[in-house]
C-alpha cells in the first residue's frame, strides 16, 4: 500500500508544489485547502490524470472541530497517515507593530501556530506506536523570518514561524521514542502568492539582490527539501531545519 501523506494548505505555491513531488514519488496524497476549492479539485486532477492517488479535504486548520473532521475524513478515506507536513499558513498586510491590532494578532497565530499544533496532535495521536501506530513523519513549514525577524513587514508572522521552530524541537524530542521524526525547512525568499497577500507582488523582485545566489526561490525547490526530511533519506535526523534561503 503506497505512503500517505496530509499536506495542509495544498492547494497553491508550496503545498502543491510538495503534493505534486510526492506522488511522484510514490505517496498517496491528502491535500487540504481552506478556501480555494477549485485550485485543490484541480491539483486533484492533475495528480490522478499523472496515474497518482489523491483527495482534497477543506478545512479550516485554525478551527479545531474542523481538524478534527480532516483527519475523521483521512481515516476514512485513506486508513492510514505516514507523513504530515504542516505548511497551511498566512500572513497580512504588511505593517509595522504599532499599527496591529489584536484581532490581526489572533489570525496570524491562529493559523501559523495553533493550526500547526492541532494537526501535529492528531498526526501524533495516528502514528505514535502508544496509539497502535507504525511511527511516521511530521514535516513543518516554517521561515527565514523566524530568524530574520521581518521588520516593518510583519514581526508577527516571524514570531509565529519562531514558534514552529520552538515546537518543532520540543516535540522531535517528545516522541521519537514513538517511532516519530519531526523536522522543519525554513524557506527564505520564495516566489509565491504569499507577498501579494502581504501587499506586494513584487517583493521577490525588490529583495533578491540581497540574497547571495541573486535570485529568488521557487516553490519546487523547497518541496525537494520536505520531501527529504520526509523520507528515509533523513532517517537519522530529528529536530533538524533545512534553510532554503538561497544562503541568507
């Protein structure tokens, strides 16, 4: 029976990019989405048209009771979870602290951080082998900006990578004796949609000359990355980061 494997946020840039390469290399995929149905039902398509196993699940990872229903609906689907890699994540407007409200605050975290927690619970609570598990893979998705800081962007997103950071240390240690690595990239100045939800499509562009390889990332290039840590490639390490920065 092929691997599976949960990509939350799969729907566009690198989610589909990571879901793409996994079935390429022989996983079947869950692909989560919020919002953007018809990019996850087309990411489907192409997957299955390719002679590959996937399904899309909408969920907001955010909303526990809707977690909850993801991974119910995986159960079923699939009877099996292998590998989850927690890339669901956003960012606002860019801004500089003293113009941030709360309500900006809890959206940031409740995606970037409490999401990732909620699905590293369930994935744990399926794989750990004092669950009846067979042990497995979690994969985070964290950033540059959690060791850069992003100034006068948005500190907010990068405290909440630095988080995934924390968690993903803290939790590699708490169940490797399940069977369980947890590993992290920290993808650095990458070419997604994710600068145009920040207000500027163009920021790739505007910054690249200070990365020193002089180019900006691409989605597939941080998938090779996830894939890596996901695999029995890394089967020693754990609690280990990946920068795909471009050497920043």
């Amino acid at each position: 029976m092929d691997k599976v494997m949960l990509v939350t946020g799969a729907s566009r840039g690198i989610g589909a990019a990571t879901a793409l390469l996994a079935t390429e290399r022989g996983y079947a995929v869950a692909i989560n989405y919020h919002r953007r149905r018809d990019a996850a039902d087309e990411l489907v398509r192409r997957i299955r048209a390719a002679g590959g196993r996937a399904e899309a699940f909408a969920a907001d990872v955010a909303c526990e009771d809707e977690v909850l229903k993801l991974f119910r609906d995986l159960d079923q689907a699939f009877g099996r979870l292998d590998v989850l890699v927690n890339n669901a994540g956003m960012l606002e407007r860019q801004m500089r602290l003293e113009d941030m409200d709360a309500a900006r605050l809890q959206r940031v975290f409740a995606v970037n951080v409490t999401g990732s927690f909620l699905c590293a619970r369930e994935a744990v609570r399926r794989m750990a082998r004092s669950h009846g598990g067979a042990g497995g893979s979690i994969v985070n998705v964290s950033s540059m900006a959690s060791r850069l800081g992003s100034p006068n962007e948005y500190i907010d997103y990068a405290a909440a990578k630095g988080a995934i950071d924390s968690m993903t240390i803290g939790l590699a240690k708490e169940v490797a004796a399940e069977g369980i690595r947890v590993n992290a990239v920290r993808p650095g100045l990458i070419d997604t949609e994710i600068h145009a939800s920040g207000g500027e499509p163009g920021r790739v562009e505007r910054l690249k000359s200070a990365i020193p390889l002089g180019r900006g990332g691409q989605a597939e290039e941080v998938a090779r990355a996830i894939l890596f840590l996901a695999g029995d490639e890394s089967s020693y390490s754990t609690g280990t980061f990946v920068d795909v920065s471009g050497g920043r």
